[in-house]
C-alpha cells in the first residue's frame, strides 16, 4: 500500500492500519518527479495509494492515468463511504516473515530499487534501539521524511514501546521553527543527519539522545550538538540492514570518531577481496549479517 502523505497523526494511523491488515506500507514523498512515483507504483504493484488533501491533485493525476486507486484522506467522499464499513476489529494478519514496508533507494546507480523489510527485521531493530535508550526517553521528535528509514525509530519504535510522538508538521527547512517544537514539547529524543542537528540552536533547550545516521560523523558536529544533549548515538547500516546495524555512544567531545559495535542479533566483517577476514588493522570491506538483513 503506497502511502504519500505529509507527517501527521493520519500518517500514523495509515501505517498501523497498513500493518494491522497483513500489508506493507511503500513511503512516497509527492515532491518526486512523477515518473519516480509512477515507477514506484508500478514496481510494487499495489493495489491502493493513500494520499492526503495536501497531495491529492499530483498523486490522483497519476493513479488515474496508470489505473491505480487511490483513498484520499480528509475528502468528504471518503467519510460516506466508511460509514458503511463494518466497526467490528479483527485480528492482525501480521506475520514475522510478512513484509512490514518497502523503502526504495536514491536511484543514484540506476533505477530506484525498493528494499523490502519483513516484522522480524523491524522487530529486532526497534528492541535493539530500547536497550540503548533509557526508560526517561518519553517525548521523541518526528521530523523526518516516512521515505527515509529512519523514520521507523521515531515512529514505530515508539509506538511500540509507549512513548509519545511529537510530530514536525513543518518543513525541515524552518529551522527556527523546529528548535521552538523541541523545546515547546521538551523532546528527550531526536533523530537526523549530523549536518542538520548542527542546525540545533536555542537558549535554554536541552535533549538527552540526539541519534545521528546517514552521514559521516564530524567534530565539528560532535562539539554543536553536545552544547544541547547528554549524549550522542552515531548509529551506522545501510537501508538494506533494517535502519541500523552498529552504534556508538559519544558524551565528550574528543572521542575518537567509530561506527561503534554491533547490535545484538547483527553481525559485522571486515572481509577481503576473496570473501577472508582481514587481519586487525588491515583495510577491508565491510560485511553485514543477522536478523537486521532485509528480504533478497
């Protein structure tokens, strides 16, 4: 189920009916040039897109000219058409081995390629980031686009380990706006690149875990961000490993800069050419196993 909406409380409800029902939600940000959509929509196939009133010209142009169907939330058509369906729940059709989403590459080598997570790999990955959180961690900002994976810790980790979920409604790129949303809802957790959590700036704000990703830690941002938080997570994987795969902790500022140690579950190689480990010290590839692997 392809899902082009703006961050919002609907987007949440979205995905866990998305979930609940067996399927898998397909993130799609609407500023993609419409042959990406209309790629997209092709490659998985689906069934129904999702979208908001924010989006719906685009994405209805598209679904009706690729004979896609699509629900557009908020649309006074829609409300009639619930009214008549059934309020009875039902069980979760969910499975370990079911896909939970499909999150497709930049496309930079070639076409977009989506990688497809199942259950157990988000299961493993949302249990592997509460052990590295303390119970304290209660309000955690969600800022990020649904099309990165990083959304998933500051969405269905969340929801899975009741915290609260402060949602950025706004474009990243106010900034002033988004260093008043983490002090007006006291965000404890925040999560993005390390180029704009440099960008964090305001009197009197503080956050205890700032989780770093998808790019490479410097110490200049290093010595920014610690100005407004306790503690620096870099967590380092690759789409295809479920979000994350190692992390390091970092609460001074001139540590040495790693990617840290493996989550449980995951594994970590540094192999040669032929496939061999490479002696300590010696320069390799790096190679990911575990439960973090995607399906494929």
């Amino acid at each position: 189920i392809v899902l082009c909406l703006d961050r919002s409380e609907q987007m949440l409800i979205a995905i866990l009916g998305v979930l609940k029902s067996g399927g898998a939600y397909v993130p799609v940000d609407s500023r993609y040039p419409e042959e990406r959509i209309a790629h997209v929509l092709s490659d998985v196939k689906t069934k129904v897109v999702i979208s908001d009133i924010p989006n719906s010209d685009k994405i209805s142009a598209i679904c009706k000219r690729d004979g896609f169907k699509v629900i557009i939330l908020g649309d006074p058509s829609l409300d009639t058409e619930l009214e008549s369906c059934s309020k009875i729940d039902f069980t979760s059709k969910a499975q370990p081995n079911g896909l939970a989403y499909i999150i497709y590459t930049s496309g930079t080598t070639g076409m977009p390629k989506g990688v497809m997570i199942e259950h157990r790999n988000v299961v493993n990955y949302v249990f592997n980031l509460n052990r590295e959180l303390s119970s304290e961690i209660i309000n955690i900002d969600f800022s990020s686009e649904l099309s990165f994976d990083l959304s998933v810790s500051t969405t269905l980790y969340p929801l899975c380990f009741g915290k609260c979920i402060c949602i950025f409604s706004h474009d990243t790129g106010m900034v002033e706006l988004f260093n008043k949303h983490l002090a007006h809802h006291k965000v404890n957790l925040v999560k993005s690149t390390p180029s704009y959590l440099s960008l964090i700036e305001a009197e009197g704000l503080h956050i205890k875990v700032a989780i770093v990703g998808g790019e490479k830690l410097s110490q200049n941002a290093v010595n920014h961000i610690l100005k407004y938080t306790d503690c620096i997570i870099d967590e380092y994987g690759p789409t295809e490993t479920t979000v994350g795969t190692t992390c390091y902790r970092l609460t001074l500022k001139n540590f040495p800069l790693l990617i840290g140690k493996s989550y449980p579950n995951t594994t970590t190689y540094v192999l040669d050419s032929s496939m061999r480990p490479v002696p300590v010290g010696a320069i390799g590839e790096l190679y990911v196993g575990g439960e973090g692997v995607s399906r494929g």
